[in-house]
C-alpha cells in the first residue's frame, strides 16, 4: 500500500460521507463510491456517539483496502485527530473550530511511524488562514465555502480572489469545497483549483457511484483542458522571444 501522500498527490476528488443513515446503507454508499475509483474519502458523522462513528470509519477503511489493495482511496476523520489515529485512518481533517493545526500536527505525527505520515487537512476561509495552515504543516487545505450547500449553512462565501490566490502562492493541495456541483467545476477550475470536496451532490444522487464518476471525468476533462491552455500560451511565448527564432 502507497504512503498517504502519494496517494493524496493524486486525489482530484474528496467524497464527504455525513450522518442521516444506517451503518448498512453507510457500508453500501461506500463500496460504491471506492468502485467508482473515488481517491478519497472524509467520514464526518457529527450526529452519532464516537463508538459508532468508529465503527463507520473501520467499515470505511476496511472496505477501502480490501477492494483496492494496491491503491486504496484516501479515508480521512473530520475533526476527531485521536479516532483518526486509533483507527489506522489515513489522516484527519480540523476546521476553524477544531483543534489547532500545530497541535493535530503533533498528534498526528507522535502516533505514526516515520515511514507512514498520516495526513493532515485544514478548513481555511482566508488567504492568512491557508498561510497558517501551511506554516504548522498541513498537508493539505479545504477553501470555501464556495456555495451554497444542502448540508451546512454559512454567512458568507469565499471571493473568487481568495480561491485564485491560494491556488497561486500555498504550496499545498486546495481542494474547493462548500455546494460543490458537476456544473460549477468548470467555474471553479478557471480560477486554477483543480481539486474539490463534495458532499451531497454525490452523496445524495440517486446513483452515487455514477455521479462520482460524472465528477472524475468532469475534473479530468478540465484538468486536461488546463494543461493544454497552458502549454499553447508558453509555446506562443517562445515563438514570440528569441527563444524561439
């Protein structure tokens, strides 16, 4: 099995698995969502007592490793460091209101060996937060929220200069997340972010598995689009420099 950071290297989608059903149903989203050949995971069931959330971050792990052996989807804990660490999860993710980020760091770090870092992610709202974040060693950061979303309510929304902005300078994988929906990946990705967490539009879609293929191919297709955007802007620059003469 790769390093958590390899694979998170990777990951251009992160699935939100939140509370409102039985472990059954639970067991069954995920197996659909790891055959879809989702990259990652973040179990945050908020609404249930820690002996169940840990018995949904096992199913998840467990099913994860055992039907992609060779390269398992990312599963992350939100906001519970010590469960993520009890359970051989890949990582945990802090918000603003979770445990600082130096200290997760720390927890993170004492409990795993040297050769397996278990991720670290951050919700950060700001360009100062996504510098702090980086600063105490995150391995990744959540930017939002970008929408409206059907699962949490917000008082205000992440300026397209804040997104761009981070894209630009924060040296860490940005995933945009916050009412994320297969029609505004493309808005997003003109802003450069090619990575994004969702929630209930896959989560919540009649064929979860389908629709988080429809956001792979659509993150894909963009990503590639990028790349050669990119590359025809550079090779008119040579052509136009005495590079190219």
């Amino acid at each position: 099995m790769t390093d958590p950071l390899a694979r998170l290297a990777d990951a251009s989608l992160c699935v939100l698995i939140g509370g409102g059903m039985d472990a059954s149903s639970f067991a069954r989203l995920v197996a659909d969502l790891v055959d879809a050949g989702v990259p990652m995971l973040q179990v945050r069931e908020k609404a249930i007592p820690e002996h169940e959330l840990a018995d949904r971050v096992r199913v998840a792990i467990d099913i994860a490793r055992r039907r992609r052996p060779e390269r398992p989807p990312l599963v992350v804990v939100n906001d519970r460091v010590d469960l993520a660490v009890r359970e051989d999860a890949d990582g945990a993710h802090v918000g603003a209101d979770d445990m600082p980020t130096a200290e997760a760091r720390r927890r993170l770090d004492d409990a795993s060996p040297a050769a397996r870092r278990r991720l670290l992610g951050r919700t950060t709202h700001d360009l100062d937060e996504a510098r702090r974040a980086h600063a105490d060693r995150a391995d990744y950061v959540g930017i939002g929220p970008c929408y409206p979303s059907a699962t949490k309510s917000f008082a205000a929304f992440a300026a397209p200069a804040f997104l761009g902005a981070v894209v630009a300078e924060i040296p860490l994988p940005a995933f945009a997340i916050g009412g994320i929906t297969l029609e505004r990946v493309e808005e997003l990705a003109a802003l450069g972010i090619r990575r994004f967490a969702v929630a209930s539009a896959i989560t919540a879609a009649p064929a979860p598995a389908a629709a988080a293929r429809a956001f792979l191919d659509r993150i894909a297709a963009t990503s590639a689009a990028a790349r050669s955007l990119s590359a025809s802007s550079t090779a008119r620059a040579i052509s136009g420099s005495s590079l190219g003469r």
